[in-house]
C-alpha cells in the first residue's frame, strides 16, 4: 500500500510540478490534474497489454516533461527565461565547464554523474509507477470507475467556477499546458530563424562606403571594452549599489583630475543572467541577438558590425583582446579584428579565478604591453576590443589589485587567490553572493579606469557597459535587461557629439538617464560620429 501511495504522490507532483523556483510553494502541489482523470480513463478502458504499454510509455512522457520543467525552472533562475528545446542544449556543457572551474574536476564529474543517475531514476520510477497505478486501476474497476467520475465532476466544477487555494486553481492542466507551450515554442524558434536571416540582411550602413565610416573618430585610439555581468543591479540594488556607487564616483573624480570626462546612459540587453556572447553581438551588430540560433545567423552573416566598420575605413589597425576564449574564435572575422589575444596569448601563470582565466588589471597590463604601447607601423590608429572577465559568477575568488609594475606573469596573484573565498561558499549564499559581487564589478570597474588614467592618452576614447545583468538569485526575479553604458574621453569634441543623447555625466548613470535597447546603439554611435547611411537591402 506504501508503495502505492507514493506511486501516485510521484505521478501528481510530476503532474503539477511549475517551471519555476518561486512557484515551488506547497499548494502548488494540492491540486487536482486532468491529465490524471483523463488518464484514468482511458486506462480502465484498455485491455490489459495496450494498457502496460500505454502506462510506461506515458511515464517516460511525463519524465520528459519533467526534466524539461526543472529546466525551464534553471534556466528561469540563472538566465532569466525559459529552456529552449531547439537551441538551448549547447548551453549545458557549457553550465558543465562553468562548474569545473568553480567546484573542481572532481566535484562536477560526481556532480554529473549523479545527475544523469537521478534523470535516468526518474524515467524508471514514473514508468514503473504508471504501470502499478494502472494495475491497481484495472484490479478494482468499479470503484476506479466512480472514482474517476467523481474526480471528473469536481475538476469540471471548480474550473467552473475558478475556486482556488491561496489564490492557486485547485483544478490544474498544468502538463498539458506545459506540452502546448513547449510545442509553441519550438515553432516560433524555428520561424524566427527564417525571419531572422531576412532581418540581418538588411543593413542602414551595410553599403557604406569606409571613408564615410565614423570620420569624426580617425585618429582617435578607440576602446570597446565589455565588463561580465555589469547590470543595472549593481548601481541601484541597496546591497550592492553602495560600494559601487563610490567607487564609480571616486573614479569619475580621479579621471576629470587626469583630464578625462565621461557621459553614460543605459541599454537595455538581449540576453539576462549569461550568454554573454550574445549581448557583445547585439550592441556591435545593431541587431536584436536574443539566442543562439540568431547568434550562428549573425555571425555567419556580412552584417556590418562596428568595430568591423573601423577596420572598413582603413584607418585603423583593429586588435581584440579575449582573456576567456580559450579555443577557436571564429567570431573574429564577423568582429573585424586583425588579431586577437586568447587567453593563452598573453603570458599568465597565475592561478584562474574560478571561470575566469586571469585577473582584468593582468589583463589590461598585457594589453598595454603587447598592443597599446605600440602604435601601428603604418601610421594607422588603432581601434581595441576588450572583454574583462573578473566580474563573472561565482564571485570567488576574487582578484585585489596590485601595484601595476609588480604584476609580471602574473604570479603574484597566487596568495591572492589562495586566500580568497572558496566559490562553493558564495554560491550558496545569496546575501554573499550579492555583497561578492558587488566588490568583484568595483574591482573590474577599478582596473579599467586607472589603466585608463594610467595609459590613456589626448587621443583615447573609451566605450565601455556591461553584457548583461547578473543572475537571478543576485539581481532579484523581476530585475530589469539593464546595463550602464559610458563614454569618456579628454577631447570635449567627443563628448560634445552626444550631447543630444541626454546621458548623465560622469560614470554613474542617473535612474532616470535615457534607456535604449542594446540593438540600437550601433547606429546611433555611427551616426553620431559622422557616418553616412547607405543602406544594404535583403
């Protein structure tokens, strides 16, 4: 009998699981399935061997669903959006090296295995159990047959009648609803795809000629510089935003006594909590890359992208530095860059900090070193494309900056990172994890300003923003796609041409400053600096 009851306690719960964490409240559980009643039904109507195989195979159905729900409940909580059943299956090995670099090898191979264990569990325990309720069902027809009626008729009156349980429906069609939204989903992602590539061939500069590309910039040594999970968060969250107010303020003071200014706004990002590739793609495409079917489409496409438009004047010598690539990039043509630095190209032999591979001051140094200190051999300008990684999550360890000549290889961040908080400890920790957070974005934003107030020169012009916001469980469930966004430069010429946008002074952007959609900067910026639309038709 014990075994019966939680054969079925099993069924129900996979029945009416929701795809969220906030949604996992007790009376989500008291509810009455129509999937059950239906498949009770149709059970007591079958003759014995069509019922076992209906039985089984619609336990491994219920499985799926299951596994795809806790899924859609991951995904909810670290990126902000459901799982996709097309695209999305490329993410889990990279969820799966996120945590080798975290917990350790070891750690996520058990971790893994055990996983694969408990989904393999599961698709067994629900077979197993639909076939022993169906079992039951088919010993004890007559009461089965009333109580199927009587379930019926209750679920039919209290849909009817919208009677709830803290204000949750007691009757629930949460599995078949579930399977039609999966159903929708896999449709609209393969429409998109379609539509999408008419999208992208349609470009308000794709003809543009390259001596009509940014002319109010030639000269200029142009940075474009991505700091990891910079979001709207860090500056408005009362846990978080304090220390990183100040130290955006601080170093918005330092830069005006080194002779630099700085306007900054907000953009609103296409993707949320990771991805970041698809937030660098978007603000430089000026297209809306939301996943990563549109992602493949872009970069395989000739849409003009912006640092692509600086290497199109011919004016200037374009370099990527990419402290988290570790393997093949071919990113690198769409992006325009004539070289690029992986993170095995600049030198480090000092220890990772978790995911990310080096400290963001070690990397700037490297590029200073290898790239910024010398200027082009054929007089060209030079524009740079940086991606800073000390911000990414789990926050721990994270880097302290050093004096700058004291950085070496690198070496010297061993004590550093051998003191720091063990990345188990803050991920399971949401208060830690948004207080370590906060200080890991102070320190990218730190190490890029005083390069800046360092190396930058008369001629440096510094874009900078974040990718994307943090994750739910530091950002909060209903967060906004925010991020800052900031110019700085000592030209007042360069300032002077945005003046119209309505940014804020300074590297703090007021609550209130103009909220774009990342999609959209591309254009405004060239448009701001002097380019001239020829418009390439799909």
């Amino acid at each position: 009998m014990t075994v019966t009851v939680l054969a079925a306690a099993l069924v129900v719960a996979a029945l009416v699981l929701p795809n969220s964490v906030v949604g996992l409240r007790p009376v989500k559980f008291a509810r009455i399935p129509a999937e059950a009643v239906i498949g009770a039904a149709v059970m007591l109507a079958l003759p014995r061997r069509p019922r076992v195989v209906l039985a089984a195979v619609s336990g491994a159905a219920l499985a799926a669903m299951t596994v795809l729900n806790l899924l859609d409940m991951g995904f909810n909580q670290y990126l902000g959006r459901s799982f996709n059943l097309v695209l999305d299956w490329s993410l889990l090995g990279d969820a799966q090296s996120y945590l080798e670099d975290s917990l350790g090898r070891t750690a996520t191979l058990v971790a893994t295995a055990g996983l694969i264990a408990l989904v393999l569990l599961l698709f067994v325990l629900l077979a197993l159990s639909m076939v022993r309720l169906s079992n039951l069902l088919a010993r004890h027809t007559g009461t089965a047959t009333r109580g199927t009626l009587v379930a019926g008729v209750v679920w039919i009156t209290c849909s009817s009648l919208g009677l709830q349980i803290s204000g949750v429906p007691i009757a629930s069609d949460r599995t078949a609803a579930a399977l039609k939204i999966q159903a929708h989903r896999v449709a609209d992602t393969l429409r998109d795809e379609a539509e999408f590539r008419k999208v992208a061939r349609v470009d308000a500069f794709g003809n543009t000629p390259g001596a009509q590309l940014v002319p109010d910039l030639r000269g200029k040594d142009m940075i474009f510089t991505f700091i990891e999970s910079y979001g709207r968060s860090a500056i408005e969250d009362p846990i978080i935003a304090p220390g990183v107010d100040k130290t955006l303020d601080e170093r918005t003071a330092a830069l005006a006594k080194a002779g630099f200014h700085a306007k900054s706004g907000w953009l609103t990002s296409a993707t949320y909590g990771g991805s970041s590739w698809l937030g660098h793609s978007t603000t430089m495409s000026g297209l809306w890359v939301n996943n990563q079917q549109r992602y493949r489409t872009v970069m395989a496409s000739d849409h003009l992208s912006l640092t692509k438009a600086f290497e199109k004047t011919g004016a200037f010598d374009t370099v990527g530095v990419m402290p988290g690539v570790q393997k093949a990039w071919p990113e690198q043509s769409f992006y325009g860059l004539n070289k690029v630095y992986n993170a095995f190209e600049l030198g480090y032999k000092g220890p990772k900090f978790s995911w990310s591979t080096m400290p963001d001051q070690y990397a700037l140094q490297q590029y200073q070193e290898r790239v910024h200190s010398k200027r082009p051999a054929d007089g060209r300008s030079r524009m740079s494309l940086l991606i800073l990684t000390s911000s990414h999550q789990p926050w721990a360890p994270i880097p302290k900056m050093v004096g700058w000549d004291q950085l070496g290889d690198g070496s010297i961040f061993k004590g550093i990172q051998a003191a720091g908080n063990k990345p188990a400890d803050i991920i399971a920790d949401t208060t830690r994890s948004r207080q370590e957070y906060g200080k890991s974005v102070q320190y990218s934003v730190t190490a890029l300003t005083q390069w800046l107030e360092r190396y930058g020169s008369k001629d440096t012009v510094l874009v900078f923003l974040g990718d994307h916001q943090p994750i739910a469980r530091v950002s909060g469930n209903h967060a906004s796609r925010d991020v800052p966004v900031a110019i700085v430069a000592k030209d007042p010429k360069v300032l002077d041409k945005i003046d119209g946008w309505g940014w804020t002074d300074g590297l703090r952007p007021a609550h209130d400053a103009p909220v774009w959609k990342m999609s959209s900067f591309r254009d405004r910026f060239l448009t701001a600096y002097g380019s001239t639309p020829h418009p390439k038709r799909g």
